[in-house]
C-alpha cells in the first residue's frame, strides 16, 4: 500500500499522485489507521482519498477513488459495519466517486470478508471513536444552540 498527497493534476478522470507524506492530526492519523487496517491485504483497482487529501492507492491500476470528505464515515463503517450506511453517505454528499462505479461491488466483497482479530477489533473499535459522528457534529450542535439563544421560548 502506498500513501500519496493528491495534487491537482487530473488524468483521464484519475488524479495524478505524488509520493508526498500528509500531515497528520488526531482525527486524520484515526482515519489512516483505519485505512491501513482494513485495507492491508487489498491490492485492487479502488484508491481511498481521506477528507484531508491522503490518498491511499492499493494496484498500480486504479481504476475508481473513492473520496471521503467527512471522518463520520469512517466512524460509522467501523461501529455499524453496515454497508447501507456508506449508501446514504454517499447520497448525502460525504462520499463521492469517480472512475468505474461497478468496481466497487469487488471492493464491497473484500470489506464483508474481513475478519479482524480481536486486538484489531479494538483498535479500529477506538480509532472510531476518535473521529466525529456524522450525526452531531461540533458545528451542528453550536448552530442548534445558538438558534435556541437567538428564539426565545414564547408561552402561548
């Protein structure tokens, strides 16, 4: 597996890569360590850019990236292991693709079929626990709180 910093050169829809280290936060080093976890023995067409612009390429012929713009959904790969929720992540906008779309039903079959060790369950277990849900994100609960400031309660 190879860790690329993508740059804005495009290739036949593709991005071109450079083999540049990306700078890592706590939220980012969770999320690649989650990649590198699940995706060690993956040698197939699908590349993985992270929300801060790593790209995780895994053949020499990448045929479809898979951008994910949110580490929520990292979060709720790990926790819910359900596949339906990458589905409503991907018509919400977190997840976007570009390349050959039907090359993600290979790669939805080696997702299903990874069977983690126990120290690996629980280390991917609380590097998803480091990253912020989809659900209630710090932004979402200042704006509810600042709405109900900014409304006062009217009894009526």
């Amino acid at each position: 597996m190879q860790i690329f910093e993508q740059k804005s050169i495009v290739n036949q829809g593709i991005n071109v890569l450079t083999d540049e280290c990306c700078t890592l936060k706590s939220d980012e080093s969770a999320g690649h360590r989650i990649i590198k976890t699940l995706l060690a023995d993956y040698h197939g067409p699908v590349a993985i850019q992270l929300w801060d612009g790593c790209l995780f390429k895994y053949g020499e012929d990448t045929q479809c990236v898979l951008y994910i713009h949110h580490p929520g959904v990292l979060r709720n790969l790990i926790l819910h292991r359900d596949l339906v929720k990458l589905a409503e992540a991907f018509i919400a906008g977190h997840i976007d693709v570009t390349g050959e779309f039907e090359v993600l039903f290979r790669f939805e079959s080696y997702l299903k079929n990874i069977k983690p060790d126990y120290r690996l369950r629980l280390q991917l277990l609380f590097d998803a626990l480091r990253l912020p849900s989809l659900n209630k994100t710090r932004y979402e609960q200042y704006n509810k709180a600042g709405h109900r400031l900014l409304i006062p309660h009217t009894e009526g």
